[in-house]
C-alpha cells in the first residue's frame, strides 16, 4: 500500500521505531465510525492506553478513539482540549515522536 509504504520511510528517515502496530487509510474502514475503533482494538487486541492515534481531521481522527482511551495527536496547526496533543505540522510530529521511539 503507498500510504503505508510512505508512512514506514518517514518513520525510517527520523529514525522512529520500536512501534508495534501502523493502521493507514490504505487498510480500510471509515474512521468516522465508532465501531471501526471497536473493531480495530479487538480484532488486533489493541490496549487502547498504550496506542497514539494521529489524524489531521478533529471529527474523523480524533474524538472517537479519544472517546475509546486512545491517546491522540492533532496535526493541523489548531489547538483543540480533545486531543491529547495538538502538534503544528507534521515535521514537528516527528520531531516529537523521534524523541519518544528513537
């Protein structure tokens, strides 16, 4: 899948590994749903406590997984109190999680 695909060498470029689990909108599924993070977190056996979920879009990426106890970061450049994180752009995403899972 190129989402994934494109994904993986990001991670690679800023050295971010030791991730256990990468869902893409290439896998399928309508993140609008809440039955798609129910889904999701027991088809794959997900603890949702120890899982980011990271959208650019409040309504479809963040308020039903942080809904759940997933932890969320916003990446738009908006402050939001329903994500765990609001981030500005995507290079500041990776600065933050290079720190975390380098």
């Amino acid at each position: 899948s190129s989402q994934k695909r494109i994904i993986n060498l990001r991670l690679k470029k800023h050295n971010i590994k030791n991730l256990s689990f990468i869902w893409s909108y290439d896998d399928g599924g309508k993140k609008r749903e809440i039955t798609f993070w129910e889904n999701l977190t027991k088809n794959y056996k997900l603890n949702p406590n120890k899982c980011v979920v990271i959208g650019d879009e409040l309504k479809k990426d963040i308020v039903n997984p942080k809904s759940l106890g997933y932890n969320t970061i916003l990446v738009n450049g908006n402050h939001s109190s329903e994500a765990n994180l609001c981030v500005k752009n995507i290079e500041e995403l990776y600065m933050i999680l290079s720190k975390e899972f380098s």
